[in-house]
C-alpha cells in the first residue's frame, strides 16, 4: 500500500510531533498530559497547525474522533466530565486565515454522567451529529446521537435522535454520519 493513514509511514505524518493525518490521541499528545492533539497537515507536508481544546484536560481524550468539512471541524472529547464522569462534549474549529478558531463547545441539553457524548462526530455543512452511545434513556447504554445546526456563527441543538426500539446495550451512536439532511446512526451493540 501507499502507507496512507499508518503514522509510521513518514509522509503522512507532521515533523514537528509526529501528528498523523488521522486524528489520534495516543499518536497526538506532543505535551504527554494525556490530552490529546489534533493538526492539520497537508498530505506529505509539515504540520500547519494544532487545535487544542480551550478547557482540555487530561483524559478528554480530545481528539479520539474528528470530522471536517469545508472550513469546519468538529472533534470529540468523549470523556470530558463537565457534567459528571465521561459525560463528554465536542469542539467545533472554523479556519480563520492560515490557522482555526474554536467556535463552539457543543453538549447536550441532557447532559449525564457516562454519556460519552462526543465518541462519534460528522458533519455536513451546517449540521453536526454528536454520538452518545453511553446514553441511558432506553436502557443502559441504549445510547443516542444528536443533531447541532449552525445559525449564523451559533450552533443549536436540534434534535436528539434514539432508536425505537432502544434497549440496554444497544450502543445506539457507536458510529454516525451525515449528508445534506440524512442522517446514519449505527448501533454495534444491538442483537435483533
């Protein structure tokens, strides 16, 4: 193979911290405080910049997912316990000239302990969808996924999105992705 998406393989990897092209905490923390790092690196090139969370902290794991498009990023901090252990949030970044601004913080409106809100992230234009699978509402980690729309430079959360059928150990936004106004939401744990 081309070694495309390997951090071993040197031209998908940024020199100054070895900060592959696929965002990965474990390969990420250049500072070692356990919080990870994303950058931005053009394919084969140096690394261009570093988006950190304003409130990081150790064991966020900021960084453990990511999606762009466009000029927008959104990145998942799945263990941020603002609102009790592992309740999670997520980063929105805009490109501003050479370098990203943090916009926006985004959680929910229900926000728990053990959500792990943030463990799945996509965006497409100006809507973003957040996984939840440690959500609890169906069941124990039934799981949820909920939907931001940008208004203006605002994000606002929309929906939360739950499976019919939720029950305990769904995992309901074990994986999640958005196009236009459609939206997929992946279950990994659901047995029918």
């Amino acid at each position: 193979g081309d070694g495309f998406g390997d951090p071993g393989y040197s031209a998908n990897t940024c020199a100054a911290d070895i900060c592959p092209a696929v965002f990965d905490p474990l390969q990420a923390d250049e500072d070692g405080d356990g919080t990870g790092d994303a950058c931005e690196c053009e394919l084969g090139a140096l690394e261009l910049d570093k988006l950190l969370a304003s409130d990081g902290t150790a064991g966020d794991e900021f960084g453990r997912r990511m999606a762009m498009d466009g000029d927008t990023s959104v990145i998942g901090a799945a263990f941020d316990d603002d609102a009790g252990a592992s309740s999670g949030s997520a980063y929105v970044f805009v490109r501003s000239g050479m370098g990203w601004e943090e916009q926006a913080k985004l959680a929910p409106l229900d926000p728990a302990a053990g959500d792990q809100f943030g463990l799945g992230v996509a965006i497409s234009e100006d809507t973003i969808i957040v996984a939840a699978p440690g959500d609890d509402d169906g069941g124990s980690s039934s799981g949820s996924a909920y939907v931001f729309v940008r208004v203006g430079a605002t994000w606002i959360q929309q929906a939360k999105l739950t499976a019919l059928d939720a029950a305990t150990d769904d995992l309901f936004g074990s994986w999640v992705a958005v196009l236009g106004d459609t939206a997929v939401v992946g279950a990994a744990g659901d047995d029918d």
